[in-house]
C-alpha cells in the first residue's frame, strides 16, 4: 500500500472513532436528561391555598416568595465545608416574606402538615429553625387547616416583624 492509500485509511478511521464517541456522549447525555421530568405546578394545592390567604394579610410593602433553598438565606462560613453547604442546599422553606424595596428577608413561614410530627421531619425543622436563628430571621410554623383565621395570621406576622425594621 502506498502512503496516499494509508492516510485515507488512517482518515477514514479516525473519523469513525470520532463519530462513535459522539454517538456515545449523545446517548449518555440523552440518558442523563430521561431521568427527569416536569412538574406541572411549582405549589401543591394545600400551598397554594395558603399562598392565597397569605396574599390577602402581608402588608403591601412585602413580597411573599415561596419554596426558598436555605442556601438562598444563608451561607456556609467555611466556603471549603461542602458538607455544610449540602446540608443548606438541599432543603427549602415554604415561604419567605421579604420588603419589597430591596428584599431585604423579612419572615419565613413553614406550612406544617402532619408529616411535621415525624421524628425525621422534625430533626429537620430544629435545624431550619436553628438556622434561622443564626440568621436572625423568625421563623413561624402555620399548621395546615381548611380554613385559615386570617386575623390570627395577621397578628401573628405583624409579631413576628415587628422587630425587623417593617411598619
């Protein structure tokens, strides 16, 4: 074989071994995206009648957020400590109140429904509280109820605060 004849086949080679790598990390990306699914609704539907009521007694100056990461509030001290930093990230608050001129947070509010009387559940709700702590965000836990006494849960927000600086 003449050296023309060796290039081409060296080509033609080197050609296939790229396309068959392509193919693979198209087939491993196609892979890595199956695994997941839409949501249809960011609420459920027990969140979403609640973020109503909540709508009707925060005060104008506020804006409700929901379904905030931890790690949208507060950060790890220790930017190296990973396992710090997974134990903020992976978890959420319903919702957080923040004034609307800078959000600056203002209030979180966990809806409680009876998965909060587990064990694990609330292992979890002590640390979110002691988060907030930390950050000297208070923090109300609402049970879920059919109906909502909207005065209480006024009251109960304006309380919560009345130390953070919103009339």
């Amino acid at each position: 074989m003449d050296l023309k004849a060796v290039l081409i086949l060296f080509g033609v080679a080197l050609l296939l071994l790229i396309l068959s790598v392509m193919t693979k990390t198209l087939e491993a990306l196609k892979d890595l995206y199956s695994k997941y699914s839409p949501i249809e609704k960011l609420l459920t539907p027990t969140e979403l009648k609640f973020w109503r009521v909540l709508r009707r007694v925060v005060p104008d100056e506020l804006i409700i957020f929901s379904k905030v990461r931890l790690c949208d509030i507060a950060q790890v001290k220790d930017r190296n400590d990973i396992k710090a930093f997974h134990r903020i990230s992976s978890k959420h608050v319903d919702f957080v109140l923040c004034r609307e001129d800078d959000t600056a947070f203002v209030c979180v509010i966990e809806l409680d429904d009876l998965s909060h009387l587990l064990p694990d559940r609330q292992k979890r709700d002590d640390f979110v509280d002691g988060v907030m702590k930390r950050c000297k965000l208070p923090i109300l836990h609402i049970k879920t109820a059919k109906i909502y006494d909207e005065t209480e849960l006024e009251r109960r927000i304006a309380d919560a605060i009345a130390g953070q600086g919103v009339k």
